[in-house]
C-alpha cells in the first residue's frame, strides 16, 4: 500500500509548499517587476518635463521677444554697450552696421547652435537649451545716431531716487543683450560671440550673469523661483493669455513715428545688491513682516497660498495691520501705486566677496511693461517715499531703461525701420 505522500500518488507535503512559495515569490517577482516598471515610467516623465527646457529650442517664436516668454530659463546674461564714437564715421552707419550683424548673428544662433557657426566652439554636444536673444535699444543712441525724433517718451529718464546708490559704470548703455539659456555654457559662448562678432564698433559698458534654480533641480519646475534672500520671486505675474498682459506689458504707439516699438516692450533694469548677513540676522519672522509674506509658501500674510490677493484691510487683534504699513508687498501693491503694474523677471547674482570681505550678491531686477512712466516709476517711488521696510537690507547700485522692439518677419530688431539708407 501506498501512502498518501508517496510521489506516486502526487506532490508531498513538503514539496507542494515549495512549489507554492516559488509560485508565491514569482508572483511578488512579477508584482515588483511591474511596480518598478510602473515607478521607472513616472520618473521618466518626470525627468523628461524637467529636462524638456534643456532640450528645446526658443528662438523668435510668435512675434515676441524671447525675454517675455515662459518658463524663464536658469541662465541669464546682461550685456549693455556703447557704440564707439569714431570721428571719421556718422552714428548711424556703425548702428546699422552692428544691428544688421547681429541680427544675422541671433538668428543662426536660434536656429542652428554655436557650434555651426564656430568651429570647436564650447556648445559642441550640447543641447539648445532654450538659448533665446532679446535686443534692447537706449536713448542714447537714438539720439546719436540722429534719430532723436523716434525717441518715444515712454523713455525718458528714470527718476533719481533717495534711496539709490547707483555706481555710474553699471547705469545706461545704447544697446543691451539679454542672453538666457537653460545652460550656463550655452549662455556665455552665446555672449562672447556677439560681442566679438561687433567688437570693432563696439565697448562693453557694463556686464552681470545671473542665475535662477534649474528646472531638473525643482521639486516642481512650474513654481515661482526663489531669490537669495530665501523668498519666492516673482508671484502675481501677468501671464500672455491674460486680457491685460498687453495693456500692461506690450507698447501701443499710434503715431507712426513710433511705429518700430508697436507691439514691443519698455525694459527697466536694476542691480540690486543683497545685505544678505544683515538679513539672515532676522528673525524669520520679522524677515516675513518686511516683505509680508510667508517665507515657507509665499503667501501674503494672512492668505492661505501664493496667489491669495494681499488684505491690505486686515487687522489682527491688537488693531494692527496683518500685513505692516511698510511692508514691501504693501507698498508696491497696485491699490497704493495708482494700479501699476508690469511683469517682473528676477534672477539672482553671486560675485563673490570683495577684498574687503563683502558679499557681492543679489537681484538683478527686470521690469517689462508698456510705459515705465505707469509702470516701474510709480512702483519704486512708492516705495521710496514709504519708507520700505526691505530698504535696509538692500542697495540698487545700477539702473537702465530699454526699447525692445518686437520681433518681425524673424528680424530680431527692426533695424530698417529705425535707420534706414
């Protein structure tokens, strides 16, 4: 007789429970598998959102300067120059001449990389990285160059303020170059070849790179980028799709004097360096009643998130307002400043320490807008006047205003229009 474990008559005990638990382990094999293939494919296209910037190309899509487009890249590059005063040649020819190589220039930069215009140049093996070139025209070389009748007054001259400690060499300049990439190679091969390009009708007046966090580094590549002083930049934006942001961003000249900065927009530039030992002093918050938002989630004091509209009307229990009366969001804010408003693009800045040991650091502050003269103007002297509580902690050392025109035709700059011959 046989017994029942017997393998004649089927599986013994000790073989069928082997048999299950390889069964049971080529199961959780089989669920692993899928579940790391499931997690593989979500970090794929995680990373690939987040790398999507460094692999794209930006160029002069649309009509407007790439400047005004979003995401904004982590690099930026600001150059402004002056033409060279050469006694033997007119203003005019040499701001053709430059316009016209530089145009050429941006757009095979655009188009085709560096590396096809320059042999060995550095970009070799890299991706476009969203390289986009934005041209800025000052008064002055309007003026110089004999054009002073298209000098729209939307550009004239920014008004000092008590609170400036502007260095002359980084104020002004005839032309700019706004260099933005999502690599910092691509950004300064970019540079150095149009200023090179120009170099025989061209000085560099005055230089700053700055810098913002990468997308690939961010928890989420969509949010507002903060700045050195540990604060999110840049919130309550106008966006392209909204109704205002053309009324508010873009330049509207009827007269057809003016006709080359239709569509365009006018660029304030401001160095703003950061007393960054001075803050980090503060308390957190007492760092949060200066600017009058959260540090962790950016909200305006007593909001819930980011984008809440600031209560200026708020109180707390001691009769006080929630957000300070000199609080920097307060004043700036377009119930205190007539309703100006413009987009605000900031990047941070880091030259080190000096010999004397201080830290040479912080914003470069550009504002777009339609009219500086509604725009940034109001905006800075409210706060001037109100006695901003950030003031302490901060010193505007440059400034300079800008016409960029918009993009035609591909034209970068509308060079023909403004000098024509």
């Amino acid at each position: 007789m046989r017994r029942r474990t017997d393998h004649a008559n089927g599986p013994s005990r000790r073989n069928l429970l082997t048999a299950t638990g390889a069964a049971g382990l080529a199961g959780l094999a089989v669920g692993a598998g899928a579940g790391h293939a499931l997690a593989d494919r979500r970090l794929g296209e995680e990373n690939e959102h987040a790398l999507a910037p460094a692999r794209s190309r930006a160029g002069d899509r649309d009509g407007m300067p790439p400047a005004l487009r979003s995401p904004t890249p982590s690099q930026v590059q600001l150059v402004a120059v002056d033409l060279r005063a050469d006694a033997g040649e007119p203003t005019r020819e040499a701001a053709r001449r430059v316009l016209r190589t530089w145009g050429r220039e941006i757009r095979a930069l655009h188009e085709q990389g560096l590396h096809t215009r320059v042999e060995g140049a550095p970009t070799q093996g890299l991706l476009p990285a969203s390289l986009g070139i934005t041209l800025g025209l000052g008064a002055s070389l309007l003026d110089r160059a004999g054009a002073g009748d298209r000098i729209p007054p939307h550009m004239e001259e920014i008004p000092a303020f008590a609170t400036d400690s502007l260095e002359p060499a980084w104020c002004g300049g005839d032309l700019l170059l706004h260099v933005a990439a999502e690599d910092p190679v691509v950004a300064s091969s970019a540079v150095g070849h149009l200023v090179g390009a120009v170099a025989g009708d061209v000085r560099p007046r005055w230089s700053l790179p700055g810098f913002q966090r990468s997308a690939a580094a961010a928890d989420d590549p969509t949010a507002t980028p903060r700045n050195l002083m540990g604060q999110i930049d840049g919130t309550v934006n106008p966006r392209s799709s909204d109704p205002l942001f053309g009324p508010q961003v873009l330049a509207a000249h009827p007269e057809p004097s003016l006709a080359w900065m239709d569509g365009g927009s006018y660029l304030v530039v401001r160095r703003i360096r950061m007393l960054l030992d001075d803050w980090y002093s503060l308390d957190p918050g007492d760092r949060e009643a200066v600017i009058g938002r959260r540090l962790s989630t950016g909200a305006p004091l007593g909001g819930g998130a980011e984008d809440d509209l600031p209560d200026l009307a708020a109180a707390g229990e001691d009769g006080e307002p929630v957000i300070p009366r000199d609080a920097h969001i307060r004043l700036a804010s377009p119930e205190n400043t007539l309703g100006a408003r413009m987009l605000r693009r900031g990047y941070s800045y880091d030259l080190g320490w000096d010999a004397g040991g201080h830290r040479q650091a912080g914003l470069i502050f550009t504002a777009w807008q339609a009219d500086p003269r509604t725009g940034f103007t109001p905006v800075q002297r409210a706060l001037d006047e109100g006695g901003d509580a950030l003031h302490p902690y901060v010193r505007h050392e440059g400034s300079a205003l800008f016409a960029v025109p918009p993009v035609r035709d591909g034209d970068p700059w509308a060079a023909h229009d403004l000098f024509p011959g």
